[in-house]
DNA sequence: GTCTATAAATGGATAGAC
DNA sequence: GTCTATCCATTTATAGAC
C-alpha cells in the first residue's frame, strides 16, 4: 500500500492489508499470512495476540495512509479540481494488477462483526475522508471552478461513495467502471 | 425481504437473504440457520446440499424481487423521477430497524471467494439495475425532468453506486446519510 | 423432512522450549 | 522471534436411521 516493510510486525500489516483489500478482514486467517511469510501461526500471534489486535494495526496504518495523503495533496497547493483528481488517481491504484477494493470498505462490510474499538477507529477514519473532500468541494466552489448545489459535505458523499462503490464494481465489471464513474463526477461539477 | 415464506426452503432463503444482509455470505453458517429455525444442520443440507446452493438460490431470489420491483415500478407509469424517488424508497426499507445493506452490495464484497455460478448471476443482477435506472434517466432527460450530462449508463452507476455505499455508511453513520445521499443525488439532476 | 452421529478441515488462541 | 505441540470451537459436509 505505500512504503516498504522493513520488520516483521510491518510485513504482517503490510500483508494484512493485502488481504483486507482483496479477501475482506473476515476471510483472511493468521495461516494466510503466516504461509506467505513462511513462519509459523504462533509467531503472528507474538506480534498481535489477538486478531483484534492485527485489526487495530491495520485501521491505524490506513489512518498514517490518509494523513500521508491528505497533507502531501494539501501541501501540493494545486486548484481543487486538481486535488480532487490526484485523490481519484490514487484510489485508482488499487484496481490495477489484482482486484482489490478500498480497505476501509472492506471492514465496513464485516461491520456487525467487528469489536467496538475497531468500529470506533473506522467511524473516524471514514469521517476524516469526507471532511477532507467536503473541504476541496467548497474550496473549488468559492473560486469558482466546481459548481453544485446544498452542502459540500452532501457533495462529498456523492464523490466518495461513488468512488469506492466503483472499485468494487471494477472487481466484475472491470477497469472501466471506475474510470467512467470518475469522468461522470467530474464533469457533473464542472457544469 | 418480500412475502411470507410457506414451506421450509422459502423459509431458509428468506432466512439466508436476512444473515446475507446482516452478516454477509461467508458470514453466516447453515448453524446460523437450523439454531433460528429450531432445526438442525442437516436438514438444511438436505435442502441445499452445499452452501453454494443455497448461494445461488439467494441469487435467484434477488432476481426475482428484481424483476418484481422493476416490473412494478414500469406498470405505475409514474414520471422518472416519482420511479426513481420510489426506488430509493424501497432500498431505504433496509435502513429501518437494525442495520442491512443491499444483499446483492454484500455478496460484491466477497466475490473473490465465490463460485463462479454465483459470480456470473451476481454480474447479471448489477447489469440488470443499472439498466433499469440508465432508462429512468434517459425517459427523464427527454421529458425535460431530469438534467445530467453525459451517457445515462455513466449517470446510472453516479446513482446506484451512491445509494448502496449510502447503506453501508449508514450502518455506522446513522440513517441520515442515506437521506441526505438520495437528496443531493436527486436535487443536482432537477438542476 | 428431519434426526443422530460423525468426519475432516480450518480458525483463533495458548504454553513452553530454543 | 520463532518454533512445536496442543486445545477447543466452528464449519462444511456425508451416511444412515426414523
């Protein structure tokens, strides 16, 4: 998902977001990541005792992820619609190569399943997205670039849900998808 | 989700679309099922002999509500957008009360573990809906109803992909996501 | 149609040696 | 940090009696 591993608890997270992406949190097990790591179950289990345990490390490196992300874009000091485009770009990553989806759709579908303290991580976490977004809307729409009616945190829902709806989409109805989603938004703001 | 189940098999797949909607398909077990129907595991594998039987039943039952709903919702011969408004209406029954998605949302998130038979199905209940809603567009915008740029395909999936991923936030968001997502969605398109 | 019984595999988890 | 060994519960599935 971003940087290189470097120790054995970062390749366990790194595999498990592999997983998370392409199997969902509940259908990958610690012998997935084990055999492809060629150690053994017990010495995940050192790392993260509990699965719950693996589930917070993954819910915190997709939060490091979006931080990453959101302050280089912010930083990047591009127009709106740039922003917006280049946050697109990146989602679109995950559909090349394998099918996989965004792993905070992932762990919301296994919602009902999960501890309170992964539920709470990931209500933050999908919070934080759509204020940032909300936050590029209304700063394209005050300079006049972006055009759409009522709140911009209304907005924001149309743009992410679409968006991470169209990865899973990609993973049946192929590449496409996505990117004719992406034009859609787009030039529906455009006016 | 519909009627009133008679016999056993009814009563399993209405059952089984519940857990699929609630839990997910590689969530739920035929234990799940014979501990709610007061029968045991075996009884249900004589019914369904293996899961993916009863996978593709719940295929089938989607299907038919599909056709049901879409079928009936032709017949009002309401304008475009009292359709769509409808159909929005109907996927917000999910909403109430405890928290579903739609079953046909649930099963995307694991298609990677699917057999093929109930992928091909899954793929052919999106199609089937993004049609339906790319021909509500398309009557709409010729009646001078509805305004969208583009292919009424592209403006199809803005739409569907947007209310389901609503569902799924409202599970953890609170329902209000889900309105205000039909909201934004409807009052951009009357322009 | 439903039951008991059972099989074989898998999943999460722990104890203790190296 | 990693291993062997083991535990217990669950899951899918089958055989055969009633």
């Amino acid at each position: 998902m971003h940087n290189r591993p470097k120790n054995r608890k970062q390749q366990i997270i790194a595999l498990g977001l592999d997983f998370l992406q392409t199997h969902g949190y509940e259908n990958f097990s610690y012998q997935d990541i084990s055999r492809e790591l060629g150690i053994t179950k017990a010495s995940i289990h050192h790392h993260f005792p509990k699965k719950c345990d693996l589930g917070i490390a993954l819910c915190e490196a997709i939060e490091e992820w979006h931080e990453n992300q959101f302050r280089e874009l912010r930083h990047n000091q591009t127009s709106a619609l740039e922003t917006l485009q280049t946050y697109m770009d990146q989602l679109a990553t995950y559909v090349v190569g394998e099918s996989r989806v965004c792993p905070l759709s992932s762990l919301q579908s296994d919602i009902t399943l999960l501890p309170d303290a992964m539920y709470q991580a990931i209500k933050r976490l999908d919070q934080h997205e759509i204020d940032f977004i909300a936050e590029q809307l209304e700063r394209g729409r005050e300079a006049g670039e972006l055009h759409f009616q009522g709140e911009s945190e209304n907005q924001a829902l149309i743009v992410v849900l679409s968006c991470k709806g169209a990865l899973q989409y990609a993973r049946i109805h192929g590449d496409k998808v996505f990117s004719d989603t992406v034009k859609q938004l787009l030039s529906s703001m455009k006016q």
